[in-house]
C-alpha cells in the first residue's frame, strides 16, 4: 500500500477557493463591487455541477470565462458554487458554477490572480482512480483474500 501524505496541494487550492467563495458572497450581500474591482472568473464548463445552456455549452465546449463587473444579477453563492445571472448577446443566461469548476480568478484592478489545478474532462479520463470504496465491497474483498490465504 501507497505512503500516507498530507495533501497539502488540495488544502491549499481548498482555502484560496475560500477567498473567491468570501469575496463573492459580500459582492452577493452588497448587490455591487466595490470601486474600481471586476473579476474574470474561468471556469470548466463539462464540470460535475456546471450549469449553463445548450447554446453557450456549445460555444465553450471546454472552459469559459465570465466577466462579472457592472451587469449582472441574482448573484448567488453557497458552500460549494455560485450562481450568477450575465447576458450574452443581448440574451440573459442563468449560470451555475461550483467552485471545484474554477480554473482561474483575476481582478484586474488590484492586479490579483489565482490559478487552480483543474484537469479537463479529457485529461481525466483513463487517469480516475477510485479512492473510496462502500464498506461493504471492502469487507467482501478482506474476506475473499483471506479465504484465498487460508
């Protein structure tokens, strides 16, 4: 069996992701940022939990980045993602992003970056491994090898 570790790479990516989730739930209980700041926000848009139409799905088949400054609406945000109401051509969408979907956030106006380690749906596939199993497939699996062993 593999060595035990602290994964802090994941810990780290957890908590800066706590600093987008912070900045927007105040945005989200102002109804509007402050001074000069806007966000660039990328995100997978083939994430678990993403939630946009057809049509922009289409248009960004891998990542989008949204621009949330001065026209957007029903901004949202929960543990785990933010919605967002943005118009794309005139058309108003309603999007759905969990924070595990960010790939990237910047501010321009404080010159503030963060960049996260999100595989692309393709990259990930033939590389998932599982890592958590039902007790009962352990406990069945621990009693056919030691019936081998026996």
């Amino acid at each position: 069996m593999g060595h035990d570790h602290i994964r802090y790479d994941i810990l780290a990516q957890d908590a800066l992701r706590g600093v987008i989730r912070k900045v927007l739930a105040e945005v989200a209980a102002t109804g509007r940022l402050p001074g000069d700041h806007h966000f660039f926000i990328t995100f997978l848009t083939g994430a678990p939990g993403v939630r946009i139409s057809q049509h922009l799905k289409a248009k960004y088949a891998e990542q989008m980045t949204i621009v949330v400054q001065h026209q957007f609406w029903d901004l949202k945000v929960t543990d785990s993602l933010f919605e967002i109401g943005l118009s794309f051509s005139d058309t108003p969408e309603k999007l759905v992003v969990p924070f595990n979907a960010i790939r990237g956030f910047y501010d321009p106006s404080v010159n503030f970056e963060l960049e996260f380690d999100v595989p692309l749906a393709d990259e990930e596939e033939g590389e998932a491994e599982i890592t958590a199993y039902p007790l009962e497939a352990v406990a069945k699996t621990e009693e056919a090898e030691a019936g081998k062993t026996e």
